[in-house]
C-alpha cells in the first residue's frame, strides 16, 4: 500500500483485499453491540454507582452519536474507494475534514478487534506469540495496520504501511 498527501487530505492507493477487507470492517467493529467491544469502548469512569449511573446518563448518548456519526463518515469515505485505471488495488481518499474521525473511528476498531479476539498485552508487545490462534494473528496484523494507518494521519510515517498478513510476528513486531 502506498500513500500521499494531497491538497484534499491523505490519498491510499494499492489497498490489497485483506487490507479492504480490514477498512471495511471499521464501522461493523465501531459499532458492535458484543459485550466485550462496549465494555472496551465505554468503560465504566467512576467506582460509585450513583455518579456512573449519572455520568452515563448524561455522556452515554453523547458517546454512541459520535461513534454513530464516526460510522456514517468512515462508511461513507469507503463507499467512494475507487480501482484506478492503470494499478493494482483500490484508491481511497480520506478528505482533511475527516481525518479526526478516521482517528478516532480506526482507535476504536482496534479495541474492538483486541476485545473480540480475546487479545493478550503482551502479544501487542511481541511477547509469547506462540500461543496465539490463526485468527488471534490476524486479529493482530489488523490491529497493526489500522495503527499504520493512525500513524500516517498524523503525520508520523514517512513510508508506506505495509499490508496485513496472518503472520503478526511479520506485521506487529514494531512498536505500538
């Protein structure tokens, strides 16, 4: 995969199927009802009852209209993803105006894929990797991707993230 930074915002092109395959799955992941992924997504803030019950009256639907509107945005930027004339794999636009819900969008879908994946931390860190499944590995290498992508919104990568295999010890044996 490949990118660069235009007027417009940041363009991606040469997305392989498993990478599509990955940005596809964003607004699912962001906005899944498993328990695990709302545990993970809005986690409980206070230790007494009353002022959770409290704050998440008063956030709590605040927060699903934002991952509600991240979803909306995401999926309408992939829905626009185009196969060039002349290259291989697709080319998406992330349009600047976008790019912070991207962020928060692609953050939230890596702790839902960590969550869904029963995903240990020392395995973000390279750590006993042995005793991860096929589908824990690429769970991974999806996280490590979406992270990629994280990283070139910011402006932190200067070369292009590379695209996800099953083998994390290949895609996630960088630093988070």
């Amino acid at each position: 995969m490949w990118f660069a930074r235009l007027d417009a915002g940041w363009l991606f092109g040469d997305i392989s199927p498993e990478a599509l395959t990955t940005l596809e799955a964003v607004p699912l992941l962001i906005t899944s009802r498993d328990p695990r992924v709302l545990k993970r997504l809005y986690p409980e803030t206070y230790e007494d009852e009353e002022q959770e019950r409290e704050w998440r009256r008063n956030a709590g639907e605040e927060l699903k209209h934002l991952f509600a509107s991240r979803e909306e945005l995401v999926r309408g930027d992939l829905q626009r993803i185009r196969e060039p004339l002349a290259g291989r794999g697709k080319v998406l636009l992330i349009p600047d105006p976008h790019a912070s819900g991207w962020l928060a969008a692609l953050n939230a879908a890596r702790l839902a894929l960590y969550a869904l994946n029963d995903l240990e931390p020392g395995w973000m860190a390279g750590v006993e990797r042995e005793r991860m499944s096929p589908q824990q590995r690429t769970a991974l290498a999806r996280i490590r991707l979406l992270a990629e992508l994280q990283s070139v919104l910011l402006g932190e990568r200067t070369s292009p993230p590379e695209a996800p295999t099953a083998d994390p010890e290949e895609d996630a044996s960088g630093d988070d």
